[in-house]
C-alpha cells in the first residue's frame, strides 16, 4: 500500500530537520584541516553505536558530542517509525570548497 503523500512530506521535513543539525555538528566535531568525514550509526533497535571518521588518512581526531548521539539516534526512531529501520547508515561529508560540503547517504538493512 503506497505511503499517503502528508505521511511522505512530513517525514522528509522531520529527516531534513535531522540531518541539517547533524550536519551542523559534525562539522563542529572534525577538525578544520579534514576535508572528508563519515558518520557511522550502527544499531539494532536497542543499543546504537556512532563513530567519526576521516575516510582518507587526514590527521586529527573527530569529537562525537552527546547532540551527535542524541540526533543519531532521533534519525533511527523516525526512520524505523516510517517503516525504514535500517541497522547502519553511513552519513558521508566530502569538502567541495571553502565551506561547502556534500553529502551522502547509504543505508544498510537487515537481511
């Protein structure tokens, strides 16, 4: 049955929501010099582990502050709520430029 068009609409604003805070504090969490960061949420409906990491050997440590964690986790929620309870997302930033980053984001179910 398909998914009616407010349910679709409100759950993309509710993910947006999310992933612009999480964005905003991943940046915050990696140091300046890393021009490329991945986020990885691991969980699977009770324990939810996260991980900050530069995917290409830039030097530094990344820092995951309780609002990454605590947002990781609202993405989880409202992502299985929707029917798309995913067991590891991995939310990639890559630098384009001065202050602009993509983004990109793959998702891993269970079999």
């Amino acid at each position: 049955m398909p998914v009616p068009q407010q349910i679709s609409a409100h759950f993309k604003q509710q993910q947006a929501k999310i992933l612009d805070a999480l964005h905003e504090d991943v940046m915050a969490g990696i140091p300046d010099t890393w021009t490329s960061a991945v986020l990885t949420i691991e969980t699977d409906g009770n324990w939810t582990q996260y991980k900050l990491k530069n995917n290409v050997g830039e030097p530094g440590k990344a820092t995951i502050s309780d609002l990454i964690a605590q947002l990781s986790e609202e993405f989880y929620v409202s992502s299985a709520s929707c029917g798309s309870a995913w067991i590891k997302a991995d939310l990639s930033y890559t630098k384009v430029s001065d202050n602009n980053w993509s983004f990109r984001a793959d998702f891993t179910y269970a079999d």
